[in-house]
C-alpha cells in the first residue's frame, strides 16, 4: 500500500509539471516574439523568397440589403449624366422650341400648323361618323378622261367631289349629244357656284398625300330627311308653307338667284327678290350670302324629288304704297330704268316708286340702267305702280 502511494504522487507530480509546460508553450504561442530566433545558414538551407502575386481588386456590388453611401450615389449619377449627354451629343440637334410670348397674361395662340391638325382631325371624324361639314367651291377642274371634278376648299385642305356626287338628282341614261348638253349645262351652273358654301360627307381619305374625296349628295339627303321629312314632337314638319329660313345664296343671274334651303335648290326671279324693281339681281345679291327667305309651296313625295317655291320679298314690309303717295300728278322725278320689255320701260324713281313708261319723247331710245326723267300722269293704287312718260334721258349707262 505505501508503494502505490508514491507511484500515485509521482505520477501526479509528473502531470502537474507537463500541464504547466503545455500552458507555458500557449503563453508564448498567444505573444508575439519580439525576435525571431536565429538559426546557422550551415543547419538551415536557404530558399528564394516568393513574390506576392498581383491581385486586382474587385469592384464590390451592393447586395439588395445594403444601401448605397451618398457618395457613391452621387458618382452613379454623375456618371448617368455623363452617358446621356454623350448620347444627346451623338444624336442630330434639334433646336428647342421656344414658347410664344403672347399679349396677354396667360394667353393662347394657335398656329397654323395647329389649326391644320386640328381641320385633318374633323376630316377624319366625318369619315367616320358621316358628320356634315362646310366648305367654300373653290374650282371646276376637268380630268384627262373628260370627268368633271367639283374642288372644295376646307381650312385649307382640297377636297373633290365627282359631278354625280355635287347634284340630287342628276339626269341619267342620256347618250350623244344629249349628255353632252347636259354636261355643259352642268358645268355652267357649277361655275356660276364659284365661291359659295356647300355642305358635303367626306366618303374617302388618304393619309399620305392628304387627300380627301367627299359627296355633297349625300350631305343634302341628310339634311332632307331631318328637315322635310323627319317631324318634330308636336308632329309637324321643320319646313311648311309659310315658315321663313335662312338660306345660301349659290348662284346669281341678272334676273334670278338660286339659293339653297337646308338640302333643296330654288331659283327665285327678279320680281320675288325686291317689292321695288330691280335691273339687276347682282346689284342686290352676291354668292355666299345667307338670306331670309319664306317657304310658300313645298312638294315631299321623295326624299329625292322634293321641290319648294320661296321668295324674298314678303320676308319684308311693302312700301311701295307709301313711296306712292309722295308722287303728284304732272309732277316730274328722276329715276332709273331697271328693264325695257316690248316697248314697255319700267322706271325705279328716285323716292322709291316704280314707274312705268309707254312713251319716250327722247329721241334716244333709253336702256337699261340710264338715268331718266319721269313726268307722272297717273296713279294706279291697285297695282301700286306710278305711269307717265320719259321726258328726257338725262344719262346713258352704254
């Protein structure tokens, strides 16, 4: 037993010296030497050192999660600018364009450019939606093949209508010499039309060479059915005998005038035009006029057979019994000669009558617009006319 007890102590004292030699080699493997221990070159064969490689360090991207420091940011920016004004650089110059400076205080201008976008697009929606617009007949054109072609100027846009799309009803199965009188008088009266308003649907667009081919048939139809032939709540028609419209004046002659009512042309002579006398209808009317006019017959078998009778005058006060009375027997007036018909001169006077002469003692014969001198010799009240005799002309319109 004694002996095991020393073996115990011995070996106990061995493991205390090696734990404190272990602790010791830690100690000194956690400090850092301050010299290195030196060895022989004889023990210790020399190698060559090795160089450091190169590396090139790597531009670190951002993750997801991590924000990017203010510098950064700005320098992506920087460079973002840079690229796009390398690219605008690149690019053809365009120069900027600069606002209009207008009169007044936030105020509008509209350019021509604008106002043509503006007309191209009301051109398209009649093509859709077969909206009627109005245009001014700017010229009578003749193709190569002998068609006869209507040109409507709208906002500055050409528009062509064919000859059987301008007129309702226009004459059919005509051959020869027929359709050639035909087509003259067509064109006569498309002529006479020159710079009046005309209603048309547009029936074709090309957007490339903005071209645009249009029916004024068509328009009138609509307005027709609408007008002469639709009725309104009560159940009466928009246009009866006896109502006043307005109407287009498309055509003027020295003793008629042909205006247009809401889709149907009329023709209205001199003596329908004026309760005094007029030499020439051209005095008083122009093409492109909008006159009053009343409605005395209307015919609406067929849309496209529909006729009225209009005049001008009962829209007006009759004063020609007024002017009358200021006429004295054996008295003499200045007046005008508005016609000269089988011997008969028909005189307006000065003061407002209309006159009528059946004897010149002149030994000229007067004409149609001379200046005259009217001796009354009577009064007819019924018919509202003064009649005497030219005593003398007192200037000649040759």
């Amino acid at each position: 037993m004694p002996k095991k007890k020393e073996e115990l102590e011995v070996s106990a004292g061995a493991a205390a010296e090696e734990t404190t030699e272990n602790s010791a080699e830690v100690a000194d493997f956690e400090e850092t030497p301050t010299e290195l221990p030196t060895e022989s070159p004889e023990s210790v064969p020399a190698e060559p050192t090795p160089k450091p490689k190169r590396t090139r360090a790597k531009k670190k991207e951002p993750a997801e999660d991590e924000s990017i420091s203010p510098p950064e940011a700005a320098a992506a920016e920087a460079t973002d600018a840079e690229k796009k004004e390398t690219a605008a650089a690149n690019r053809p110059n365009k120069p900027k364009a600069a606002s209009i400076l207008t009169l007044e205080v936030d105020g509008t201008v509209t350019t021509e450019a604008h106002e043509l976008d503006a007309a191209w697009h009301e051109i398209h929606t009649s093509y859709r939606s077969r909206r009627i617009l109005t245009g001014i007949l700017g010229g009578v054109e003749e193709t190569e093949t002998g068609k006869t072609l209507a040109v409507v100027d709208y906002k500055g846009f050409r528009v062509v209508i064919p000859l059987k799309e301008m007129l309702v009803k226009l004459e059919k199965n005509l051959k020869g010499a027929e359709y050639s009188d035909m087509i003259r008088r067509q064109n006569k009266l498309l002529s006479n039309m020159l710079g009046c308003e005309i209603d048309f649907i547009v029936k074709g667009v090309d957007s490339k060479t903005r071209t645009v081919v249009a029916s004024r048939k068509e328009a009138m139809l609509k307005k027709r059915q609408t007008f002469y032939m639709n009725t309104d709540a009560s159940g009466a028609y928009r246009i009866f005998e006896g109502r006043t419209v307005q109407a287009r004046v498309i055509a003027v002659a020295e003793k008629a005038i042909r205006i247009e009512a809401f889709g149907v042309e009329c023709s209205i002579v001199a003596r329908d035009l004026s309760w005094d006398w007029i030499g020439d209808a051209n005095d008083r009317f122009s093409v492109g006029d909008e006159i009053l006019v009343k409605i005395l017959e209307v015919n609406r078998d067929t849309i496209e057979d529909i006729t009225i009778k209009a005049d001008v005058k009962s829209v007006s006060e009759n004063t020609n019994r007024t002017y009358l009375k200021q006429c004295r027997i054996q008295s003499k007036y200045a007046g005008k000669v508005t016609d000269v018909h089988k011997g008969v001169v028909y005189v307006r006077l000065n003061n407002g009558a209309n006159a009528i002469a059946h004897t010149c003692l002149d030994r000229r014969m007067p004409g149609k617009k001379d200046d005259v001198s009217f001796a009354v010799t009577h009064i007819d009240e019924e018919r509202g006319v003064a009649v005497g005799i030219i005593t003398r002309i007192i200037k000649q319109h040759l």
